[in-house]
C-alpha cells in the first residue's frame, strides 16, 4: 500500500513540475513497475476486493426488490415444509451437472431442520431439453406438490440426459398420460411461467446454475451443505 502511493506522489510531482517528457514518464513508470511489480499485483487485488464487495451490495438490493416473487411458491415447486420461515430459493437447469450435485444438500439440509423450505427457480439454459422439463415440472407442480417432487427428484437424481423413453416411464409411474402431459406444454400458462423465471434471473444477473438465495444473500455456483446451511441460519 505504501508503495503504491509513493507511486503516485512520484508521478504527482513528475507531472506538475513539467521537468520530464511524456517519452520520460513513461520509461520512469515501466522502470518503476519492473522493479516493483507488486504494486500492480496489489492494485489488481485492490480493484477485485472492490468490484467483489460493490456486486454483493448490488445483488442484496437486487434480491430485496425481487423478494415476493422469489418466495411465490403458487406454482407448487417447492420441496421441505409449505410454511417453513428457513427459505432457500435455488434457481437451477435440469441438465446441470452441479444442480444434480447440489440436489444431495438439498436433501439433507431438508432431513436436518424441519422449518425449512426450498423454492425452485427454472433457469433452462442448456438445452431445450432442460426447457421441456421445466415445463413437465410446472404442470405437475401446479395440479400437485406431492407429483411435482416424485419427478424432481427422478429426474435430478438421473445421470445425465433424461431419454424419451425414461421420461415417458417416469411420467406414467407418476400417474398421467405422457402424450396427453406433452401436448400441454406449448400452452400459454406453461410458456409464460417459465419465461417468469427467467426474466427475474436476467434481473438478478444471473448467468449459470446452480444460484442459491436465502437471508437475502445470492451466491453462484455448488457451494455444498456447509455454506448453505449457513446461509439459512444466518440472521439478517
């Protein structure tokens, strides 16, 4: 830190007394850093502690303007207790490695503390197919919690893409009629909830999954059962 403004007091002066050229500066400058490279080392990390603490200010005022239709759970995607006052918003793909990953905590976090809700966010960015299942999802979640969760867990529980013929096995073991079940998903009310929760992850600035949310706190990426379960407990 002393250094880097010993640079720039150096400079200060350099430029107000006029007695180098700009030729002269700038070799002063690069011999200055070649010595001392450090201070650009330290600059950089200065910038990025910065930049890192400005976002999380940024993303917090996000999350307090956009907090009722994160906790709008009417849709019925949500596992954990319906009127649990411990929230966790996860906005995830079903196609993502890490959300399958993730999944696992979930669970876990679930089984350990009773008081606890977790509401899903559809963000299908990978494919089409993660568009498709973010859709079966809504219909199911909408006529029952209960066959929402039975194919959330089938389907972020399997490894890899789901195939036609598992997704239609998965669906009937379920309890409807996957001809019937796929012709809905083109309808308007599917369409439009799913676009709902991608228009609220572009506001959020979200880019990837998974991106979990609880206390007001947004943090991107697999974090594990630890970081989540603090996150849960910390008091705002």
């Amino acid at each position: 830190m002393i250094k880097i403004r010993t640079l720039f007091f150096c400079l200060s002066i350099v430029l107000f007394s006029g007695i180098l050229s700009a030729q002269s500066l700038e070799d002063k400058i690069k011999d200055y850093i070649i010595k001392n490279p450090e201070v650009i080392l330290k600059s950089l990390e200065n910038y990025e502690k910065k930049k890192e603490e400005n976002d999380k200010i940024k993303n917090k005022k996000n999350v307090e303007f956009n907090k009722s239709q994160l906790l709008d759970s009417s849709n019925g995607l949500f596992s954990g207790n319906k009127d649990g006052q411990k929230i966790l918003v996860e906005f995830f793909d079903y196609n993502c490695t890490y959300c399958k990953k993730a999944h696992k905590d979930i669970k876990k976090l679930i089984s350990n503390d009773e008081n606890i809700k977790v509401i899903y966010k559809n963000f299908p960015i990978l494919s089409e197919e993660s568009l498709k299942l973010s859709k079966i999802a809504i219909f199911l979640g909408k006529k029952s919690n209960l066959d929402f969760k039975k194919f959330h867990n089938e389907i972020i529980e399997h490894k890899g893409f789901v195939s036609d013929k598992k997704l239609r096995m998965i669906i009937k073991n379920i309890g409807y009629d996957p001809d019937l079940l796929f012709s809905e998903l083109n309808k308007d009310y599917l369409v439009n909830e799913v676009k709902k929760d991608v228009e609220l992850a572009k506001i959020l600035n979200l880019r990837g999954t998974p991106v979990f949310i609880a206390n007001n706190e947004l943090v991107f990426g697999y974090v594990g059962f630890d970081e989540l379960n603090t996150m849960l407990n910390t008091q705002q």
